[in-house]
C-alpha cells in the first residue's frame, strides 16, 4: 500500500501522529481526543494510515452526523484489513463512542441483524446487550431475540457468536423468567464451556456468567 503517495497529510495530523508508538494507550488517546475535539477531517488523514491506534483516535474525534451507510461501509470494508481481535475492537469502538450516541445511528445499528457484514451484525447483537447491562429499559424485542439466537448461534462467525451469547447472558442476569432459558441454551451449544478467563473477569459459558452477575447483583 502506497498511501504516503496518494496522502498528504497535514502537518497537524503529521504532528499527533508522531506522538503514537506501541506503548500509547487508549486513556492516552482520549486525552489526545479530548483536546482536538471534534475535527472530522483530521480523522480521516488518521484513519489514512491503515494502523490501529491512530484508526482509535480517528473514531473519537468523527463528526457522527457524517456517518452516513455509504461512509460506514467504506470502513467497514477498511477494517477488514486488521486482524481479528483489531477490527472488532475497532468496530466496537465506533459504536460505543459514535454510534451510540445518535438517534439516527441507533436506528441504523437495529437494522443490522441480517447484514451481510459480521461486524455489523456483530454490533447489532452487542447493542442489544448492552441495552440491557447499561440499565435501560430495553425494548420489548426479547422473545424475538432469544429465539433467533436459539436458531442461529451455532452457525455464526466467531465475532457475532460471542455477542450474541453476550446477549443471551444479559437477558438472563435481568429477565428472572428468561433465565433457566439462557442457561439451557448455554448448556445446549457448550460455547466457551472450557474458556479460561483472567482472575476477577466473568467467563462467557451463559449457565456461569449469568449465576455470577446474578449473585453480583444480590449482594449489592
């Protein structure tokens, strides 16, 4: 890729640029967001390059109402060049700091179970989740989600699979008359039975997860 040749950058994003190295972390870059504030053009000479960090500085400063679905597809097509665990958190990110952010997008992100994109049916999942762990009162869409999950999960790609049993575990930590549902269905697939997870972190296996931040939430 010859994009130095096709670019040229600023001296301002040439300047912040070269304050972004491997030891550069995500508070680091929303403080460095913080102060340029929003500046859509400066995010895209930082989503020019092609490289993570500087793609996660781009997402913080966007301009969300110049999101619109022909710019989302191109950097959706764009993450596709990052490694698995990249593009998703890139993905994530977006949603959490842009799209999440905007009544539009919302409506957008809803529209997204079916799209051919993993990582934006991925986002559809996530959102859905998310809903429920932020504590909104979430839409009366349960019965249809779990059911799709039930239909679906086992054949999806990797990256939408884990949001949606993400999903299924939220639904049954705070819908009690869901909850033996969500644990079966956990059961029934085995996914991430054997997964190791860190010291303090819940793991994903749905019938452990929901029983931890079920207790969790008890003994508040």
């Amino acid at each position: 890729m010859n994009e130095d040749i096709e670019i040229k950058r600023s001296s301002k994003a040439e300047s912040i640029l070269s304050q972004i190295n491997s030891k550069t972390k995500l508070g680091d870059l929303r403080k460095m967001a913080k102060d340029i504030k929003k500046n859509h053009e400066l995010a895209m000479e930082f989503w020019s390059t092609g490289e993570f960090l500087p793609r996660l500085l781009a997402i913080l400063i966007m301009d969300k109402k110049l999101l619109s679905q022909d710019v989302l597809n191109e950097l959706d097509k764009d993450m596709q060049t990052h490694t698995f665990d990249e593009r998703n958190n890139l993905m994530d990110w977006l949603m959490a700091n842009q799209l999440t952010k905007d009544k539009q997008k919302i409506a957008l992100i809803e529209t997204w179970e079916n799209s051919p994109s993993a990582l934006r049916r991925r986002t559809f999942w996530y959102y859905q989740a998310r809903l429920r762990w932020t504590g909104q009162t979430p839409p009366d869409n349960t019965a249809n989600l779990l059911a799709a999950i039930e239909a679906n999960i086992t054949q999806e790609e990797p990256e939408v699979q884990w949001a949606m049993n993400f999903t299924a575990g939220w639904i049954g930590v705070y819908d009690e008359k869901n909850r033996a549902r969500c644990m079966k269905l956990g059961e029934q697939t085995g996914l991430y039975k054997d997964e190791m997870v860190a010291k303090g972190c819940t793991p994903s296996y749905l019938p452990d997860f929901i029983t931890i931040e079920v207790n969790k939430r008890h003994h508040n």
